[in-house]
C-alpha cells in the first residue's frame, strides 16, 4: 500500500500558463486582486513579501507562492508601502505573449515570473478544496533550478518558449504542494492526518481500496485506536469526518472515470463503493452540487 502523501501527488492535475513577467526594482508594492483561476508567483532573483488574507511572509529565489483560487494579494519589496494595481503598472507586451512589467527604484532588483493555474477537480479532490488562499514554499536547489531556467529560456525568445516555460512552472508548482503538505507549514495545517502516523494509515486504507465498506471501527482498527478517540483526532487533524472523507475521495476518482472514460454510472459506482447508480448518484450531487450525469457532459463540453 502507498502512502498517503504520494497517492494524493499522484492524483493533482493541474494546468499552468506563464503570462507575465515581473522586473521590479525597490521600493515597489503590487496589488492583484480576485481572478477566477488559481494565481502563481516564481522568485527568479531578488526578494518579495507575499501577503493574503493576513498571512504575510518574505520569499527569497526559488521560492513559488501559489493562490489555489486567485485570492486577492499583495506583494512587495518591504512591509508598508502604498500599493499599486499590478494592471496599472507600466509594461509592454513581447511577441511570445509574455506580459513584461516594469517598476523602476534605486534599490534592490527582483525578477518575478507570474501566471495562471487550474486544478482538475479541485472542488471534489478532498485535499485541493480545502487549499488556503496562499500556499508556497521557500526556495530549494529544485525550484531554483527550474526557475533560473525559465529566466534562461524566456531571455532567448526562441519558438516554443511559452510552452516550455510553462511545463516548467507545473514542475515548480507541483514541488510547491508537495512541499506544503509534506511540511504542514501555518498555511497547510489541514495536512495535519497525514503526519499523524496513525491517522495516516487509515487515510492509507481509504486511498488505497476505495471501494471497501469501511465503517469507522474499521479505519479505527486500521489506525490502532479506540473508535471514539478515532473519531475525535480524525476530525481534528483532517477537518472533516472519516465518512466525508471517504466520500470526497471516492467522489473524486469517480469525476475522473466520468471525464476520462465511458463506463455507465452503474460500473463506476461500483468501483468506488456504491451498491446501487441511486446511492452513487446522491452522493456524487451532495460533494459536486450536480449528478454525475449532468457532470460529465459539463466536462465533455469543457
């Protein structure tokens, strides 16, 4: 059986695009308000404080912050200053597609790569919707390696660059969820369950055999643990009851047999756990907000 963490890795889909790039020289405050997709910043060079719904931390190269669902943000050369709306600050456009913005100072120079990101299903998968407004992660040999390369890349202006920048920014994404789930920082402490070695082991059984009945003296044995002492420290460190769970997980890998193959509703119910199409589909429309159905040709049309 695999872990937790890497079964969770294994299941984010997501889909970036570098549409901006930021050279901003001290003293510089950038505003970007609410965008409907998810909103990503890569360090190149220099330093940022990054701040969110009052979290607040300074980021050095390397470093990726990352707004699941395009919350509004600041961010800055230092703490306190007027801030500008980054559609209002100066820039010009390059023939790649690349927006290069531009804020002249006389102190510190930063290169700030910028774009969009959509996960797959985020609204289903039991650990993306529950992402807090902004997530990151400091700089690591990994990410500044991927980020000096979209420098190096960008700087070159050959065809394809686009394409290339941005499968490296869902390589640079990508290490950033990991890292925020491996280490639970402040803004991850919903991965809590996956660092407590009991819980973990039930979130193990969960992902691992989805389709098994599993009552909740069940995932209590699989932990070691008392039903009731279960109970309480799965909903304390997960957030959400050990049924929910289930449900949002197996809702989850049944949203991509939907999109991705053409069994009916009655298979794919039973492969994650449901007797009956009536039960699966009352339990698909209490996680989506829609039946499975009506789901599917939603991301057909998509």
């Amino acid at each position: 059986m695999s872990d937790p963490l890497s079964t969770i890795l294994d299941t984010i889909r997501l889909s970036s695009s570098i549409f901006s790039r930021a050279f901003v020289q001290a003293p510089w405050c950038l505003r970007s308000d609410q965008r409907p997709m998810g909103i990503f910043h890569i360090i190149a060079s220099g330093t940022a404080v990054m701040k969110c719904e009052g979290v607040e931390t300074e980021l050095g190269p390397g470093a990726v912050a990352l707004f699941p669902t395009g919350a509004s943000h600041v961010m800055a050369s230092r703490r306190g200053l007027p801030e500008m709306n980054i559609m209002r600050a100066p820039f010009r456009d390059e023939p790649s597609g690349i927006r290069i913005v531009e804020v002249v100072g006389t102190g510190e120079k930063t290169d700030i790569h910028c774009g969009s990101v959509e996960f797959d299903s985020s609204e289903i998968h039991p650990v993306l919707h529950a992402l807090p407004p902004m997530i990151w992660s400091d700089g690591t040999p990994t990410t500044r390696a991927i980020s000096a390369g979209m420098s190096a890349e960008l700087d070159t202006g050959a065809q394809g660059t686009a394409t290339v920048v941005t499968r490296l920014a869902d390589a640079a994404i990508a290490h950033a969820v990991r890292t925020a789930i491996a280490q639970g920082s402040e803004t991850a402490t919903w991965t809590a369950g996956l660092r407590d070695p009991r819980i973990a082991r039930a979130l193990a059984a969960i992902h691992g055999q989805p389709d098994q009945t599993w009552s909740a003296e069940e995932l209590a044995g699989e932990a070691g643990m008392s039903r009731s002492a279960f109970y309480e420290r799965f909903v304390s460190l997960v957030g959400e009851t050990p049924g929910r769970y289930l449900m949002r997980w197996r809702m989850h890998i049944a949203s991509k047999r939907l999109r991705l193959g053409s069994d009916g509703l009655a298979d794919i119910a039973e492969q994650v756990g449901y007797a009956s199409e009536v039960s699966f589909s009352r339990a698909f429309k209490q996680i989506t907000g829609q039946t499975p159905g009506a789901w599917r040709r939603q991301q057909a049309a998509a």
